[in-house]
C-alpha cells in the first residue's frame, strides 16, 4: 500500500465526518481528485439525496480530473437512485485511476461498481484504510446487510462502576467535554431511547445542544402505562420530536393527553417487563430509522443488552469513586450466576475525553471487521 495513498484516503475520510449526522439511511462518504501529487477536487455527501461526494469532487475539478486519481472511502455506485450512478461520471470526467476505501455492502453495487470501472479500462484499487473504512460506516453496514438499526448503548460510570448516588443524584458524573461528545453522537443516530424512570428523575432534553448545524435525533420514551408528566421536556421542547411507546394495558385518556401535546404515540406488545424491546427495535427498524443510541436506567440497560440487541457500548468514566452499597450500577436485572455467562465485550478501544476515559466495544467478536 503507497504511502501516499493512504494519505489522501486519511483525506478523503475526514470530508466524510463532514456528513456526520445528515446523511442517514446513507453511508458517509468523502473523495478527493489528485493530479499530479496535489489535490485539485474534493467532496463530500452532503445530504441524503444529495450529490454523492464523487459527483461534488468532480464537480470542484473540473478539467483537472481528465488523467488524474480519485480517492473514496465507499466504492462508487453503479445504480440509478436518488441520483445517478457515479461510475458513469468517473468515466466520463476522464479520471484514470479510482483508490476505494472499502467495497459496497449494498447488494445492488457489491463489487459491481469496481468491475464496471475495470471493464471501462481504469485502474482500481480497493481496501485502502480499509478497516478505518468499515469503522466509520458501521451504521451503514449493519443496515444494509441485516435490516436493522446498528444499537449503541451509553453509559457513563464513576471508577467503581456507578452511575448515580443512592439518592438518584448523578449531575454530573464526567467533564464538560464528554458530555460534548455526547451530543456529537447523538447527532450520528436516527433516535434515542430512555426509559420514562429516567424521564421523571432527570427531565431531560435528549437533544444535541452543544454541536452547531447537527440536527437532533428523533426522542423515543418507554413507558408501559403512558405514565409519563405532560410538564417534561421531551413533550414540551419539539414534541412532533419524541415518540411515547406503551402498551396496549395503557389507559386511552393518558394516550389521548399525550398526543395533544403533538408527541406521537406507539402502541407496542408488552414484555416480561414493559414494553417488549424487540417489538420496539423492529418497529423503528419498518420506519427506516438505521441507528439507536440506549442512554438509559438501568432497568432499560439491562433489557436492551440481555436480549441481544446492543451492538456497541460507549462507556465513560470519570475519576471518581462514589462508593456506598446502595450507589446505583449501570444495568439492572438478575446478575448470572458464573462469570463465563457475562455479557463479553470485543475489541475494546479507550481514549481519555478530558478527564475522563472513554471506553468503547462491541457485543460480537469481529464485528468491526465485517467482511463485506
């Protein structure tokens, strides 16, 4: 792998944190046009429906790109969509070698775009920064192939593993700049879940605040009964925002207030305790939501990770020791009775937030590393 190839794939994949947030159900996508060892184009998905980044670097181009290299993080389309395949502009513009980050899990291009570029006599060559190709479209990927929305779950602990005095005090347990980071993550994800516990305890926002121009995240509430204050903030801040899943054993007046405030209300099947996960997570899965973040109490913690539905944690931890029996835990629920049945955490990563640490993983061994 060339040096040099590598570094404008690096390029090419920090236009594509450009799209953070506003491309969903798209993957994020950066490209850069290189002509004679200096980049004279680059680009990136905006927007889904959007230009794809290959047309916006072509575009900045211009004649440069007749002779030159195009780097791309995803490999380019071959299909009608929203837009036109890509291929057919690369080939087109004149440009005379593609370097792909990774192929396209989407069955309609799945090597097909690469091929047709070979088959136009232009030189490809595929999986440079591969692995950090994956990584930063594991959303993407996971929708994809399964049809279902990548599950992340967030936590935030002291150094003994709590998430709140035995009061419920738990403002705030990390820095500044790890609840920043919070809300840039929130603005990747297509909606939040919480627990209507947490609702009644904190009142809070579930909203991104502290990134400029990232939209906010659609607000989802379990609450078994439609139990939760007209007065919170989820229903009074942006209430066409937040959805209310209950059961059917929810009383219909406390239905029909809820609605009134404009938030949406799911009737979901109930569960062993509450609304039934799955249900839930199949539910925003028809809707086309590809991604969810759990920042949730315990009990909801549990549920999400017991049934097998989390496939990354982000834990953060703060240089504090709380102590005390009764400070609260992250998870709820029935602990196994050996330690070879805890939940296992793959590939763990950590990289200090300020004063914190930020831990993260993922559920399934290899999962980083999907072959696609």
């Amino acid at each position: 792998m060339k040096e040099a190839d590598m570094l404008y794939m690096k390029k090419a994949l920090e236009l594509a944190m450009l799209g953070w947030g506003w491309t969903s159900p798209n993957p994020l996508v950066g490209a850069v046009v290189v002509k004679g060892g200096e980049i004279v184009g680059s680009g990136y998905h905006k927007i889904c429906g959007g230009p794809h980044a290959e047309v916006n670097a072509i575009n900045d181009a211009g004649e440069k790109a007749r002779g030159a290299c195009i780097y791309v993080n995803l490999e380019p389309c071959c299909h009608y969509g929203k837009t036109p395949p890509c291929t057919d502009l690369i080939i087109k513009s004149g440009i005379k070698r593609v370097v792909v980050g990774m192929k396209d899990p989407n069955p309609r291009v799945a090597g097909n775009g690469i091929k047709k570029l070979v088959d136009a006599g232009i030189e490809v060559e595929a999986g440079v920064l591969e692995a950090q190709s994956i990584a930063l479209n594991e959303i993407f990927i996971k929708h994809i192939r399964e049809k279902s929305p990548f599950v992340i779950l967030k936590t935030a602990v002291t150094m003994d593993g709590k998430t709140a005095c035995e009061n419920g005090d738990s403002k705030w347990i990390t820095c500044e700049q790890s609840r920043q980071y919070v809300h840039r993550l929130r603005g990747r994800v297509s909606c939040i879940v919480t627990g209507v516990g947490t609702v009644r305890a904190d009142d809070p926002l579930m909203n991104v605040r502290h990134e400029k121009g990232m939209k906010d995240p659609v607000r989802v509430v379990l609450d078994s009964s439609c139990s939760i204050p007209l007065h919170s903030n989820v229903l009074v801040d942006s209430p066409e925002s937040t959805i209310v899943a209950v059961t059917d054993s929810a009383d219909s007046e406390k239905i029909k207030a809820v609605e009134n405030t404009g938030a949406e209300v799911m009737v979901l099947p109930k569960g062993d305790k509450g609304v039934d996960i799955k249900s839930l997570v199949s539910a925003l899965s028809d809707r086309g939501f590809d991604s969810i973040l759990v920042e949730a109490g315990v009990n909801v913690n549990a549920s999400f990770l017991n049934e097998g539905l989390v496939d990354k944690v982000y834990m953060f931890m703060a240089p504090k020791i709380l102590t005390g029996r009764d400070s609260m835990g992250s998870f709820g629920g029935d602990s196994p009775h050996k330690m070879a049945d805890a939940a296992r955490i793959y590939d763990m990563k950590a990289e200090s937030i300020g004063d914190d640490i930020l831990i993260t993983g993922y559920t399934k061994e290899g999962m980083q590393c999907l072959q696609v």
